[in-house]
C-alpha cells in the first residue's frame, strides 16, 4: 500500500508538478489553502505533509502548528516548501513545527530523500 503524502499547495501549477513527482510513489492528498491542508490532514491521516507558507485562508506557519496541536495529527512529519528562504523565515518554520525546509524553486533531488527518510 503507498504511503499518502498531503499538499497543500495554493499553487495550480507548482501543486501539478508535485503531483506528478510524487504519483508514482505515494498516493496524493490536494489541498488548496492552510484550512483545507488542516481539515484534510486531520481527516486523511497522511504520512507526510508537503506545506507551502503562503497560503489563503490561514499561512502554512499557522496550519502546521494546529496539526501539531491536534493529538491525531502531531506527529505526522510536516516538510515546508517555500519561496520565503531567508534565515528568519526558516526558523519561524521551524518553530511552527516543520520537520524539514526546502526553498521554492526546489529540485526533484532535494526534495525525494528528505521525504524518503522521514517516512522511514
């Protein structure tokens, strides 16, 4: 059975490229924004969740601290992928309970061994 990997991604076109990246591997949960990605988190149980920052409805930052509030949720690992790659940014993503960083533009080499070795 594959491993299910949420995106929460406000991006069309970035949430297609993940997509594809990632379908043949693992099953894919869509979301649209940060209220879907902690509805649909909570709901599907996910393995891992790829989490974009900017997001409608509540950031990426916020949506990952209520995953990691909510008791069904807190462990999943949360990886952020994001365009804010300054240093301060990094550690508010962090702090929010992000278990990885990945800078937007990003490639499929640095983002399929972070995945690989948190759902180990």
């Amino acid at each position: 059975m594959k491993k299910k990997i949420l995106i929460a991604e406000d991006n069309a076109a970035v949430n297609k490229s993940l997509e594809l990246l990632l379908k043949p591997r693992y099953q894919i949960i869509p979301a649209m924004d940060g209220k879907q990605a902690v509805d649909m988190t909570v709901a599907q149980l996910p393995d891992l969740v790829l989490m974009d920052m900017v997001m409608p409805k509540i950031n990426g930052f916020q949506a990952a601290r209520l995953i990691r509030q909510h008791p069904m949720t807190h462990s999943i690992p949360i990886i952020a992928l994001t365009a804010l790659a300054t240093s301060d940014e990094q550690n508010e993503c962090f702090q929010s309970g992000c278990n990885e960083f990945i800078a937007k533009p990003f490639k499929a080499e640095d983002l399929i061994p972070r995945i690989t070795k948190l759902l180990m």
